[in-house]
C-alpha cells in the first residue's frame, strides 16, 4: 500500500534544506513512499534540484506562500497566516489527500492546528505528544512532553493507555510497564493530580501499572512508559536532551590531548554510543489521541531526523494506531 506523508518544508532551523534532503533519502527506505513537500515552491524545487535521486517521481511539491515562525504564537500565526506551509499540510490531512503528516517547525502551532482540523478522537479528552527517549536498555515513552500543561487526571490515564499502545506497536514492547512520574514510589506521594490518577491506573487491569517511579529511574529500564502532565515533560525532556549532549561534549574533549589511536579507537566507539542516544534515531513524537497521524519533530532536525520520521509515519499509518487508540479507550 501507499504511504502518502506530508512533510512542512519550511519548518525547523534547517528548513528547507535539511527538511526536502531527508524526505528525499526516505524514498530509498519503501518503494511505497510518497512525501508531499509543503513550502515555497520556488524553494523547495531549487532544494530538490540539488539531490540526486532515483525517486522524483515519488515526490511531489505543494506551494504555500507563508511560514509560521518558530517562536510565533500558534494561535496568532493560525489565525493570520491562511496559507501558511502548516496549515497547507493539514488541510491535505483534512482532505485524505495524504496519511500522515510531520513538521520540524512551531510545536505549538503544529498541535493546535492538528487538534483543531483533525480533532481529537472522541473517546480521547486531550491528546498528547508521545516522545522516545533511549536509555541503558531500551527506549522508554514519555507522554505527555508539550501538549497540555493543565492536564487533569483523566488525561493523563489516558495518555498511558495511548502511549502503551505506541510502546508495544512501533517500539516492540511486548507488555509495556506504565508508571507515573512522580517524587516518590509510594502511591500517598506526590500532588492531587498524581495520586487521583494512581487511583484510575490502578483500577485498570488492561494496564500492567507499576505505580510510581521517580526521574532517576528512568534510565534503569524501570518502566515502558512514564505519565506526566506536558509541563513536566517537557522540562524533562529538555533536561535529558541538554546533559547527553554536554556529557558527550565532556568526554569527547578528554581525549582530545590522547595519542591519535587511542582518540581513533575510543572516537569510534563514542561514536556508537552517540546513535543508539541521539533523538534523530526516533525521527519525531507523533501527537497521540487525534484523528490522523502527526508527528513533530525536534527543531533542530537534520535529514537524518526527517528520514526516520518518514518511516514512524508510515508505521503509524501501517499499524493504525488511531484506530487501535479508539477502540481501546471507546471500548
């Protein structure tokens, strides 16, 4: 089957550049690839000129004249920017002229247009952007990272169900662990909004609750899945992002005054260290509880990024998890 992705070229500190280089070397990944490239046409096609590949035909440019700005307010931008390349996508989403969509661009932007065109499922309350992050191990789910700041407890029982879901779907655990991050493993610890929520996991027996864990757990393969509300989330995540990079940058300079086998053969290996750590392994966080696909990713996304966020869209799309989401929280 097909896999129709839109892609915002415009989106992210490297656009267009990076953006139409990274979907273009997706195509080489399925021969079922077909990315739609949203932007400037004049742009984009310059961009396109400039790849050798096999696959144009697989690519096809949709023109919009504006571009929402990464520190634009999504509502402000939404509202005055019509034919920004955001919406563009979007509508093409809207209209099932594609399956999935992906940004590096305007987080904020990015969600609210896809919950405001796309809607949220009806069974979901507030969607929530789903992000994995590695450790020692595997990689574990952090919901929610951005998407509601004022979650409530039914939000955040449900981002477990659903992040559950694109644990075992998409990263292959088998029987995900779902915990809530809090201060404390005890289930009397933590705020009204942590222990009301302990009380509706707990209740759940489809969910193979853990309760509790706390951040220094993370990294030890306690849990699949760790439930927050997105203004933990995302300090979390930035947190975790900002320490693997200088802990890197630290080492690496250690071996800097090293003879040259030693910093070759230690290089290499931190080398290896570094891809099984970098978020451009896991492409974007797809925006969990809407109905479509939609995957944000980081703004800083090289090709590398968007290439692996072609194929977690077409994951998505493959293995239907709106459709999986639905019947499980609808039933």
């Amino acid at each position: 089957m097909p896999y129709r992705i839109a892609v915002d070229a415009m989106g992210g500190d490297h656009a267009p550049g990076a953006i139409v280089r990274g979907s273009v070397q997706a195509l080489d990944d399925n021969p079922d690839y077909e990315v739609f490239l949203v932007g400037d046409e004049q742009r984009v096609n310059a961009e396109l000129d400039s790849v050798s590949s096999a696959h144009r035909d697989r690519v096809h440019v949709v023109h919009a004249s504006q571009t929402v700005g990464m520190e634009e307010s999504p509502v402000e931008a939404l509202r005055s920017k019509k034919d920004s390349s955001l919406l563009r996508m979007v509508n093409l989403a809207v209209a099932g002229e594609v399956d999935a969509m992906i940004s590096a661009g305007n987080t904020g932007a990015c969600a609210a247009a896809a919950q405001l065109k796309l809607r949220p499922l009806p069974c979901v309350s507030r969607p929530g952007i789903a992000v994995a992050i590695p450790s020692f191990k595997r990689p574990f789910v952090l919901c929610d990272v951005g998407a509601n700041i004022q979650a409530k407890p039914i939000h955040l029982y449900q981002y477990g169900v659903m992040a559950a879901i694109f644990s075992r779907t998409v990263l292959g655990a088998e029987r995900p662990r779902v915990a809530l991050l809090s201060i404390g493993e005890e289930s009397r610890k933590g705020t009204g909004l942590i222990k009301q929520t302990h009380e509706l996991m707990s209740n759940d027996e489809s969910i193979d609750f853990i309760g509790n864990v706390e951040g220094r757990d993370l990294f030890h393969d306690k849990c699949d899945v760790a439930v927050c509300d997105g203004f933990v989330g995302n300090i979390v995540l930035k947190f975790v992002e900002g320490l693997a990079e200088g802990l890197f940058k630290t080492i690496a300079h250690e071996f800097e005054d090293e003879e040259p086998a030693a910093k070759e053969k230690f290089g290499a290996a931190l080398k290896r260290v570094w891809s099984r750590h970098d978020y451009s392994e896991y492409g974007g966080a797809p925006l969990l509880g809407i109905g479509g696909v939609c995957i944000i990713c980081h703004g800083r996304s090289e090709e590398r990024a968007i290439r692996n966020a072609v194929r977690v869209a077409a994951t998505f799309v493959q293995h239907n998890l709106s459709r999986q989401i639905a019947e499980r929280l609808g039933g």
